[in-house]
C-alpha cells in the first residue's frame, strides 16, 4: 500500500530565536543540514512506496511550502491552508478526512532525522500493524534523562513492534533517570502511520466533538491557486488540542515501533548544538565565526561580512542576526522563549517579524530605515510579479543591480538592466515583473511621509491577496 505523508508545518517560532520567528518558523530554516528541515522531511519520506506529501499549513507560509518543495524537486499533493492554528489534533483530523481510503505518515516537519533509509524501515516494520488497523507510533531510544519530551512505555523491550502501554507526561529530573534506566521507556516522536479511517474511528470514538466542525471545514473549503482553505468559519468552531491529548493517550489499538537510529526535534539551540558537527572540544560553528579558547558552545553567524568572535566561553550559545542577536547559557536554552516574550512586550518587531521577509515573488530586507526614508534589497524570482500597485504615502526609486526588469508606471511599461534606474511618483500604478531566468536584484529607495507595508492598494495580483 502506498503511504502518503502528512507533514504538518504550523509553529510558533520561539524556542530557536532569532534565526526562527513567528513568520518564519524553524521548520523552513537550514539549522543542521543544508537542506531545511520541512525539505529534508518531504526528502526523507519519498520514493516509490510514498505518494506525494499532504501538507498542512498556514496562510502566511503557503507559498514558502511550494517553494521550498520545488527546491528540493518534491512535487507536493494537497496543500491544506488552516485559517488558525488549533494544535495537532484538528489538523490530523482534516488529513484523514481528506484521504479517508489512505495509509497516512503523519509526522511533524521540524525535526531531525538523519539517517532518512533506517526511518523509512522503521515504518516498513510498522506497516503490518497499521493494516490490521491499529495506529503505530514511533518510539526513540533514549540516550540522556530527557525532561523536555513526553514518553512512551511499551510492553516488553526487544527491537520489533510492540504494543503500547501508556503516554508519560515530560517528567522530572528523578524520573527521568528512572525511565532512562528502563528499556520499556522511549521517546515520543509524534509521529504515527494508520489508516486514515483507523484515524477517523478513533475520533470518532475519543473525540467526536472534533469531527463536526472539522468535517464542515473541510466540506466549506475552496481551492485557491493549488492550495485548498478550509473554511474559516467552521474552522473557528475547532478545540486547539494536540492529537496526544484528544485521541492517542485514550486508545487501547496502538502500536510502537522503536528507532534507535537518530533523532532530535530540535526544540532548542541546545538541540543543534547536540546535532552539529563541534570539534575536539565541544564547539560547534556556523557562518563566519571564530572561537578563541571556548569549549560546549555554538558561535554562529547568519548575515554575510559580520564575524562573530567567541573568547574564553564555556556552555555559550551566540547567534548573530542582522537585526538581532542573542547571547545565552547553553544550559538555559528552553528559555529562549522569554527573549520572544520581552520584545513582543516592548514592541520590537524583531519578535516576530525579519529584517528578510518572504513574499511569494522572492523577498525584500530592510537595508536602512528613517523617519521619512527606507532602503529595501529586493530579490524577484525567475517569471514572477509584484502585484499592480499604488501608494498614497510615498514615491519609489528603483535601481536593478541585478537581471532585467520589467517595469509598469502607470500606462509606460519598460525593460530596466542592470545600472539603470526608474522613479514611481506617489499615487502612480506601477508594476515590478522579472522576465528573466535568473533572479533580478534591485536598490529601492522609498521616501514619504509614512512607509509602512500596509501602505499599498492592489489592482492585480496573480497571488490573489487582498
């Protein structure tokens, strides 16, 4: 039977500030491999046993998730756009349902697996349970007292699939050691293969309130450019509760297969610090960085030209954006969060939002900002188009560094190379377009009383926003 993967891609961004925020999660960021997690998911869980990926997403990264595939040359199946996110469960449920005679891979898109053949056996080995319509999990041999993952206590302790006996709440330090001792205890993965029906009855029997909404949601949705929007007004009626709580901690039908092989969900700089390639003592390096006499600590740098030098550290984590950097005890990792927190509260935008943000065209950075003027890189990919737009705050030059582009000004429409510029006065219609097959580059200098990006009234958009 053929396995479609569910890879579900929501998240909050928080615990691997400032390289993952809110608008762009970790799940899409390189942080241990060169290909991003969500890429080396859809990687990992492909060939001639898998059909194409399911996606569930969100608005805002719905076309971050098609580029992303593209990259990675992974032809994604249906794209499901939730209008808020409500946890696992509801999302889960959406899958089944809109596969309902499927064999379903349901895995989150974060995490790190490296070795992708020794997973894909594992689920080989999980099959048989899942077609006898119980759900399999999957289970990680622990090798520390993990206190940030919940457990799994499985009957009995050899390497096949065995029946599972109970979830086990993220534990103390005490009880942690304890089940670290224990070969019935693994990690939980949050990871599942089962029918999608077998999913379907086991809400059906666990959590039926679930199923109304999500199914009118679904039975409301509307396809929208390949990607398909469940209906936000069932949508709003959906509990957020994560699948463990609702169905999978209630179950008596499940199955856990062991893997040993590999894994972290890196859900902390601690985690890619664990995950990395360090040298002889213990520090790791990413970008341009240097340590100096430094030991257990990660140096890593994402912005091209700034160095980052470590002297004398000891159980260091230091990342250098250029918008933001963050300084911290190694030790103290899951409290990268607060940082998250006190900016949101001071109204820093570097809470949520980058320097770099991403539009289905390519993406622009803010190079310099003042009262009345910014500087904007913007990147346009191959065959793509800003919407036709107008501004009633402010006027825009625009030189090309980079490629060719076409360029609507009003009723005027011209090619500009590189070295050429173009001026679009306040209130003009105006149009960016890269005709070219490689992306175009350009300088855009906007002055104006206000400059912000709601300042903008679309005529034509060939990615339906508003």
């Amino acid at each position: 039977m053929t396995i479609t993967p569910v890879l579900l891609c929501g998240g909050s961004g928080t615990r691997l500030w400032p390289l993952s925020r809110k608008r762009f999660p970790k799940q899409f960021t390189p942080l241990v491999e060169t290909e991003s997690p969500f890429q080396a998911a859809a990687l990992r869980l492909s060939g001639p046993d898998y059909a194409a990926p399911m996606i569930v997403t969100a608005q805002d990264f719905r076309f971050i998730v098609t580029e992303q595939l593209a990259a990675v040359g992974v032809d994604p199946g249906a794209i499901l756009i939730e209008p808020a996110a409500r946890n696992t469960a509801p999302a889960i449920l959406a899958a089944a349902l809109a596969a309902p005679d499927a064999m379903l891979l349901v895995a989150p898109s974060d995490h790190f697996v490296p070795d992708g053949a020794a997973f894909r056996a594992a689920v080989d080995a999980g099959l048989p349970a899942a077609r006898a319509g119980r759900i399999v999990t999957f289970g990680i041999t622990p090798d520390r007292a993990e206190t940030g993952y919940g457990w799994l206590e499985r009957e009995g302790t050899g390497d096949g699939p065995a029946p599972l006996m109970r979830f086990v709440e993220k534990p103390d330090a005490a009880r942690a050691e304890a089940m670290l001792a224990d070969p019935r205890y693994l990690w939980n993965a949050g990871i599942f293969l089962a029918r999608a029906a077998t999913l379907i009855d086991a809400f059906r029997a666990h959590a039926p309130d679930l199923l109304p909404p999500v199914t009118a949601a679904l039975d409301g949705a509307r396809p929208d450019l390949g990607f398909l929007r469940l209906d936000g007004g069932a949508w709003a009626g959906v509990a957020d509760i994560s699948i463990d709580y609702a169905v999978m901690e209630q179950a008596d039908n499940l199955t856990v297969v062991p893997f040993s092989a590999g894994w972290s969900d890196l859900g902390g700089w601690d985690a890619v610090w664990r995950e990395g390639a360090r040298d002889a003592n213990g520090v790791a390096l990413c970008g341009p960085a240097t340590a100096i006499d430094c030991a257990d600590t990660l140096l890593r740098s994402e912005a091209e030209g700034q160095e980052i030098v470590g002297i004398g550290l000891r159980d260091i984590v230091a990342v250098a954006m250029p918008d933001a950097v963050l300084v911290m005890d190694r030790r103290r990792a899951q409290e990268a969060k607060l940082a998250v927190t006190a900016l949101r509260d001071r109204g820093a935008p570097q809470a949520e939002a980058f320097a770099r943000d991403h539009r289905p065209w390519g993406w622009f950075e803010t190079l310099a900002l003042s009262d009345r003027f910014q500087v904007k890189r913007i990147t346009v990919h191959p065959s793509a188009a800003l919407s036709l737009q107008s501004h009633v705050h402010r006027s825009e030059h625009w030189i090309v560094v980079s490629g060719t582009a076409r360029v609507t000004v009003d009723d005027t429409v011209t090619l500009v190379t590189e070295n050429q510029s173009v001026y679009v006065p306040l209130g003009a219609k105006h149009r960016l377009e890269n005709p070219g097959k490689v992306p175009m580059v350009l300088i855009e200098v906007q002055t104006g009383v206000y400059l912000g990006e709601d300042d903008i009234t679309r005529y034509e958009d060939v990615y339906a926003r508003g």
